[in-house]
C-alpha cells in the first residue's frame, strides 16, 4: 500500500524537526524555517553514499538535535512507565532513539524529497501545526502534517501525521508489541531495542 510505504519511509521524519541549539520564539515564520532545515538535513543524508551504520547514526543525531526526545519517549512507552525505574526511563530513551535511527535510517537511505508545498501554518493552543505536501522523486504526493513546539525553550517536533496516520500512536503500538513479546519486562525490552540489526 503506497501510503503505508511512505508512512514507514517517512515516519523519521517526525523525529528530526526543530532548530539547531539556536532558540528563537515560535511563529509561522519559525516553523516554516523548521520544515526546509529538516528536509535540507534528510537529503544530505539519504542521497550520501554512507553505509547503513554512518546512515543510522546521522539520523541519531539528527533525532537529538531536532525532536523532543524526553516527550516522545515517554509517550511512545505509555502506561508502562509508570512503573518504569528513573534509569530504565532513561536507558530506554537512549535505547528508543538508536532504535528508530536503525529502523528508518535503512528505510531513507536513496529517499529524496523533490518538491515541499507549505499548504497552512495553525496556531493551536500552544504549538503550531504545519501541513505540507512532499512530492518525492517519482512524483507521488504524500501529506504529512507536523506538529511543533516550544515548551523545552526550544523549538522542536513533537508529533507527526502522514495521510493521517498518527506516528505517536503507530510507535507506541509497535513498542508495546514488543514489550508484549517479553512479557511486560522492560530491560527486556530495552535489550531488544539495543540490538544491532
């Protein structure tokens, strides 16, 4: 299904947005600035010719650089960390940001985004949302709307929705799946995450 390809290809996406160390007060302006840094940051990226480990860690770092980490992490491993100890939260942000790194690092590698359309900027409570539409190198659209704040001091992405499907959401399923798997054990399940592969 080309929708459900492009979500897996351009789920990273949700995790690379913001401003780097530079902290400036969000508006459209801003978030518009956000969007071309991030697509600027993907293609150099996924149109060098690294190998899938150099890869993978260029997106880990793009991840820190851009997203709410702390957040996402916390949202992605739901109710389960409630009884989560303070280091294995901590041990499974790490864990969760090389994971997803790995995961769509193979999965951009050669993706290039050939035309950005801004289609609106909102301001909704405290964040913006931001659609746009992607035309990648064969043509096909895919909307993808972004969902951005300043609540860290800095301005970074939070959340992501392509064709309407909710990366928090789909992640958070994903992860509970595993831990699923490993029957409730989260050092189980940050184990899993730390596996190369």
């Amino acid at each position: 299904m080309i929708v459900r390809s492009f979500f897996l290809r351009l789920t990273l996406l949700v995790f690379i947005i913001g401003l780097p160390t530079v902290t400036l007060s969000l508006d459209k302006s801003a978030a518009k600035l956000l969007i071309n840094n991030l697509l600027n940051d993907i293609n150099q990226v996924t149109t060098s010719k690294k190998s899938e480990v150099e890869v993978a860690q260029e997106f880990e770092d793009i991840f820190s650089r851009y997203s709410d980490t702390k957040y996402i992490a916390s949202y992605v491993m739901g109710v389960d960390r409630r009884r989560a100890t303070q280091e294995q939260k901590k041990s499974f942000s790490s864990a969760f940001k090389t994971y997803i790194a790995r995961k769509y690092g193979k999965q951009f590698k050669g993706f290039v985004v050939d035309q950005l359309d801004i289609r609106d900027i909102r301001e909704i409570k405290k964040w913006y949302e931001v659609d746009i539409i992607v035309k990648t190198k064969d043509g096909t659209p895919v909307k993808i709307t972004f969902y951005v704040s300043n609540r860290t001091g800095r301005n970074l992405f939070f959340n992501m929705f392509v064709e309407g499907i909710n990366l928090l959401l789909n992640e958070r399923t994903e992860i509970g799946a595993i831990l699923d798997k490993n029957r409730g054990n989260i050092d189980a399940l940050i184990a899993e995450l730390q596996k190369p592969g």
